[in-house]
C-alpha cells in the first residue's frame, strides 16, 4: 500500500513537471507603447516568420503564453511600426519578463527569469559601445590614409585594440560561458583561424594552404546537433557561403560540398531535413545552366524512402522520377534519339542531321511565349546557319494542320518536324512540360546547352562557343514590339 501511494505520488510529481515544461509565458513591457499588438517572429534560415500576436494593454504591457514550448532561436519582438528588437529562446526558460522603451530598446532593457537573455543584451550593448567608440577612429585613419604616417598609425593601433577586446570578449563569453545557447551562436559565427602555410619542398610556402585549410575546418564552430541554430540569421548563410564561394561552380564540386553539409546534419533530423530541402530546391530552382546536376545528385541520394521522412511515398516517388528524367539529360549527355515527320510526312532522324551544331527548339503555334521566341530564332537563323549551327524543329502539338498553317505563314525557315500520332516519346524524354525549350547538341549529338532562351541563343555561339561575331548580334525584336507598341 506504502509503495503504491509512493508510485502515484512520484508520477503525480512528475506529471507536475512535465507540465510545467508545457509552453512558454514571455511578458514584455515597452514604455511608449499601450492598446495596439505586439508581434513574436523567429528566424528561420534567411527568412523571418510571424509565429504570434497579442494585445498590448494601457500600461504596455503584452504577454505571450503559449500551450507548447517554443522551438529553441532568435526570437524578434516586433511593435506596429515594424521595428523590434531580439531576444533569446533557448528552450529551457520557459518563463521570463522584459521591460525596455521605444526609445531604445536594447540599451534601456530589463530582464527578469532569463539569464541567457541578460547575457544576450550584454553582449548586444558591448557590441554596440565598441562600435560607437570605433567610428571616430574609422574617420580618422580615412583622413590619414594617404598622410601623416604617425597619425595613421594612432587610429590604426586604437582599432586594433577595439577589435582585441570584442575578440576577447566573444572568446570569454565562448570559454566560460559554454553551456550556454549565446555562447553557441557566438562561436559558429567564428571562422576558423588558419595557422601559417607549411613550406614545400622548393622552399615556397604552400599557396593554397590558406583555402584548403579554411574549407576543410569550416564547419568545426557549428553544432550540427542543436537544431536551434537553424532559428538563427547564421546557418543559411554559412551554407551559403560554402557553397557559393568555397566550392568550385561546376555540379560535380558543388555534390560533393553538400555531400559534406548534409552528412554532418545526420546528426539531428531537423538539421537533416532542412539541409537536404533547402539545397535541393535551390539547385531545382537555379537559373544557372547545368546546376540542374546537383538537383539529381541530392534527389537521388537524399530522398528515399528510409530518409526523407518529412515526405510521403507519392513525393518521394515523384521526385526520384524527376531525377531519373532529369539525369539522362544533363550537360554533357548524349542527346536522347528521336525521329518525327517533316511537312512532306517523310521521316527525320535528328542522329543524322549533319552540323557543326544543332539547336533543338521543342514548340508549339498555340503557345504565347513559343510566338514571342520566334522571331528571335528567324532572325539568327541564317547568321548562325553559315557557321555550321542547323535547327531541327519539333512541334509538341498534336494539330497537324495548324502545325503546317504557322509554319507557312512565320516561315520558319529550319527542319520543321512533329508527331501527330503520336509515335514519338520525345515529349518524355526531353521532359517537356513547357515551350518553347531549347537544346543545344554538338556534332556527335550530346548536350552542351539548354533551356537558354531564344533571344540568349545568338549571344551564346557569340560569347560562349565564340563561332559567330558579336557585332553580327540580331536585333532586340522585343524592343521593336515594344517600340511599335508605345507609337499605337
């Protein structure tokens, strides 16, 4: 009997606990504010997102109370003029309360049950101190610059002094103050420090060292575990900038770069999850041509069925197929084969069109923007036909009628072929889901370019392959129409 009351008193206890786990209460008191609303956003990535809203009362003060406990970040407090202010969640004070102004909002704060918020505007006044002391000393090494040696080097060692102590303190703050959220976001914005280049063999230092060594230790500050500093301006950014400056721009570096992210963000699935999301659709999205490699490179490995758990089976299957179509038609690719039927209703093979070059250009007479493409391609045709570029034709529609009516009265001067059967698995294999789509073979038929637009094709052979002058460029058609559109 002892033990059973011991038994329901421990999980009453416990029940209390966890409980008092259960959502957060954040009141927030801002003189010169009363009788409006009070908006909490967080970051997430690069982006800001409203996650609440409450009443401010006649005496300013608002409260935000909510049922779960709110994810670990840097959280904004926002007033109805959009200016607000940061303040830390960590995850663990649940409860606290802040009291500042609208005059200043960081310098006037108070805070009350939150430690890790009272570090927070400790550390955001130093920095603010430290950067109003260095702004005379910046004017003054600017107007020494180019003069007094003596006086250069006065503002010069002030500001090296300045940039010590915020050193220093964002050093202290990450020794003694480890256990801590700030001390973590302080430390991933650390880039690593590199030593001196080792000396090679011919007696000269090693050159690319200084890179090798920064990429490789790049990611040691960030905790790929702690899903909160996702909630932060910070992590997007880093991966921005690994991917973007620290990674050679062809796919096959840029896979193995988010091989890298992504491997380490296994270590917590919402790290996981965002990692493999965000750099895939930003690859899918890319305008870039050819970034569409690094789309099926992720799309392959990351989203399977024992991975992507934030999907279901349906997406996930659809995305592997968009891969898998996708894949056989990356730069560099042997053009898949087709064969349709000219206006004549004989066959074409586009294998063994003869060219230098050639310009597949999949359209369609009833599409709007295939009618503003046209006259581009008309126009660059004969110019790019004497350097050895031929253009095959191939009409998605399935009216052989209105095919044949558009290309007579635009004529189109090309090989115009179509299939109205239809017997031709072109629109599969070419994944044509809109027109006008432009592909661009080189004489063994493999694919060097792609998706370029009609008015981009001349500047292409012009600037890229350099087979055509520059000056030779066909007029801007749609500057005419806009012309002729203004006059009428």
């Amino acid at each position: 009997m002892k033990k059973l009351l011991f038994t329901c008193l421990f999980i009453g206890l416990y029940g209390l606990l966890l409980a008092k786990d259960e959502g957060n209460t954040i009141k927030i008191k801002i003189e010169g504010l009363k009788d409006c609303k009070l908006f909490l956003g967080n970051h997430f990535g690069d982006k800001q997102y409203v996650t609440d809203t409450t009443d401010v009362d006649s005496k300013g003060l608002a409260i935000f109370k909510t049922k779960k406990n709110l994810d670990g970040g840097i959280y904004l407090v926002i007033i109805p003029s959009k200016k607000y202010f940061e303040i830390l969640v960590d995850g663990k004070e649940n409860d606290f309360y802040i009291e500042t102004d609208t005059v200043d909002f960081v310098g006037h704060m108070k805070i009350k049950g939150s430690p890790e918020n009272q570090l927070f505007n400790d550390y955001q006044n130093f920095l603010t101190k430290k950067a109003k002391d260095s702004e005379p000393l910046k004017r003054g090494y600017e107007r020494f610059k180019n003069g007094n040696k003596d006086s250069l080097k006065f503002y010069q060692d002030k500001l090296t002094a300045i940039d010590k102590e915020v050193k220093d303190y964002k050093i202290n703050l990450i020794g003694n103050k480890s256990t801590t959220f700030l001390s973590k976001i302080v430390k991933s914005t650390a880039p690593p420090e590199v030593p001196d280049a080792p000396i090679l063999p011919n007696g000269r230092k090693d050159s690319t060292f200084a890179y090798r060594y920064y990429k490789a230790h790049f990611w040691d500050n960030i905790d790929f575990s702690d899903p909160r500093i996702l909630r932060t301006p910070i992590f997007q950014a880093k991966v921005k900038e690994y991917l973007d400056q620290l990674t050679y721009q062809i796919p096959d570096s840029i896979n193995a770069s988010a091989d890298v992210i992504i491997e380490k963000s296994k270590a917590n699935k919402e790290m996981f999850k965002f990692c493999v999301v965000h750099i895939t659709s930003t690859y899918e999205r890319s305008n870039i041509m050819g970034m569409d490699g690094v789309f099926v490179h992720l799309g392959k490995k990351y989203y399977t069925y024992n991975q992507a758990y934030w999907v279901d089976s349906t997406t996930v299957f659809k995305i592997q197929d968009r891969a898998k179509r996708t894949e056989p038609l990356l730069i560099g690719k042997k053009a898949p084969w087709f064969a349709c039927k000219d206006t004549n209703n004989q066959w074409v093979d586009m294998h063994k069109v003869r060219s230098k070059y050639l310009v597949l250009i999949f359209w369609d007479p009833d599409c709007g923007h295939c009618k503003k493409a046209m006259p581009f391609l008309i126009e660059a045709y004969p110019k790019l036909k004497k350097a050895g570029v031929e253009f095959l034709g191939s009409c998605t529609e399935l009216e052989r009628d209105k095919w044949v009516k558009y290309i007579r009265e635009n004529k189109l001067p090309w090989i115009n072929v179509g299939d109205w059967v239809p017997e031709s698995n072109f629109r599969y294999d070419y994944f044509i889901e809109s027109t006008p789509q432009l592909f661009v073979l080189d004489e063994n038929k493999k694919i060097i370019a792609k998706k370029i637009g009609a008015e981009q094709l001349y500047d292409f052979f012009a600037k890229s392959l350099k087979i055509v002058p520059e000056e030779n460029k066909p007029s801007d058609t749609s500057e005419k129409d806009k012309l002729k559109s203004d006059v009428h």
